[in-house]
C-alpha cells in the first residue's frame, strides 16, 4: 500500500517512537495484468446487486495499490534494516531476498 518513500517515512515515525526491532510485512504476489473483457464480465454478473445498491457498475475506484515486493522496496527495506520482513503470498525473487538478508534483516 506504500511507496517505497512512503515506507521509508513511516518507518523513521515509528523509529522516534520505539527502539524495539519490529516486523514490516509485503505483498508477496504477482500482479494481474488488466484484462477488460474479463472486467466487463464480471461487471455484467454483478450488474443486479449493482443497481440494487444504487452504484454505477461502471464507475472505477481508484486508491491504493498492493503493489507486490520488487526491487525499490528492497532497497529501502534493507536501507531502514527492520528486524524482520515477512511476506504474504510467496516470497519475492531469490536475488531481493539476498540482499535483505545480507542487511541483516531476518526473513520470515
């Protein structure tokens, strides 16, 4: 959900608020590509529940992404040495993985 500047930001906050290690926890997955015939599918099975709450089937919702764990990330995770990063969904590639440890960040 955070940039990678925004991780860097939040993680120097908690910083002036505890000298207790801590955990930082990522997405782990591979992103979907768009695919707008399927969205157009799946709004036209939903399109009853859709006019029943009153919500334009169309309307698209912006706001943050899970974006998965890739390179910029892991520079700032091993740059900011959290005690421990963990994953949801898989792990990221093996050579980002590498270099968090070698920062000597635990991954969990």
């Amino acid at each position: 959900l955070l940039s990678p500047e925004q991780c860097r930001v939040e993680v120097n906050s908690m910083r002036t608020h505890t000298e207790r290690p801590f955990n930082l926890n990522f997405f782990a997955h591979t992103q979907a590509e768009a695919d707008e015939a399927e969205d157009e599918a799946w709004r036209a099975r939903l399109r009853p529940y859709y006019d029943e709450m009153c919500v334009e089937a169309d309307a698209r919702v912006e706001g943050a992404a899970r974006r998965p764990f890739g390179a910029a990330m892991a520079k700032v995770v091993a740059e900011m040495r959290p005690a421990v990063a963990s994953f949801h969904f898989g792990l990221p590639r093996e050579e980002l993985l590498r270099g968090l440890r070698g920062a000597g960040v635990k991954v969990w």
